[in-house]
C-alpha cells in the first residue's frame, strides 16, 4: 500500500505508458526499498537453501527444482513464498520494475538525457546513482549524467 505522504511518479500522457520517476522521486523510495528487500534476501536465501537440500537428496541439478515441486514437498514452505511474492508485488505497485533477487536490482523508468531509460537501484545502494537504457540491462549500467546538466525530468 502507498501511503499518503509517499511521492507519486508523474503519470505521462498517454495511459498504456508506465509512469516516469524524477530522481528525486526514485531516491524517495529506497528506504522503504531497503526495507521490502531485506526481507526479500533473507527469504531468498532459505528457499534456495531448502531448494539446495531437496536437489541434493533428489541427485537433480538446482536448476531442474521449480518451486512448485518444492513446495509439493515442503509445505510448510508457502508463506515465505507467498510473502515474496507479496514484496514484489509492493515493489512493483510503487512504479519500481523487480528485476532480480541475485543482485537485489529495482528499475525506475525516467527521462534521462532525453530518453526513456530506467533509474538503477541495487540493494545497498543509499541513492541511485546509475541508470542504463531500456534494452541494455545490468550490463548496460552507467553513472548517472551530472545533476547540473538537466538531463532529468523535473
């Protein structure tokens, strides 16, 4: 849920179009950010923990372990599924785009030097300082343009 006093991201004109963050807009959400991810890594690492257990004892590679076999076997294990999926659902409610627990990254789409790419934010990080373009990825990442320069919504 979104609480009232948290900043919105601007809606862009047209509606099919996700909205656009402001840095300062982005940045406004790591706190509440650190705190959904935590959960999410400490989460993260008992299921692949429990994965690990059932693909030793299985003789299968982790890679073959879906989740729903794990949980066909451990079901005990569904609330802590179902809780991450309820802190990517948050993350994504608030404009952010999940894009992996490994690395704990959240994109924002923005305007950044005339086009649309997407605000950087991995977990650790007290304040976004990369962005990369829509189709470059992780491994397109790069320091954001100097604040001076005007290349951000405002």
């Amino acid at each position: 849920m979104v609480a009232h006093d948290e900043p919105q991201p601007r809606k862009p004109a047209v509606t099919h179009e996700p909205p656009l963050f402001t840095l300062e807009e982005a940045n406004a959400f790591i706190p509440r950010l650190e705190l959904i991810m935590e959960r999410v890594q400490r989460g993260g690492i008992e299921l692949r923990r429990a994965i690990e257990v059932m693909a030793r004892k299985g003789g299968e590679p982790i890679a073959n372990i879906e989740v729903s076999q794990l949980l066909e076997r451990r079901p005990e294990l569904r609330a802590l599924v179902e809780d991450l999926d309820r802190c990517i659902a948050e993350i994504e409610a608030c404009g952010g785009h999940f894009k992996g627990l490994e690395l704990g990254l959240v994109d924002f789409p923005s305007e950044i030097e005339g086009q649309i790419g997407l605000l950087c934010w991995q977990y650790g990080e007290k304040e976004i300082t990369h962005w990369h373009p829509l189709d470059g990825g992780f491994a397109g990442r790069q320091p954001l343009p100097s604040a001076g320069g005007g290349g951000f919504l405002q």
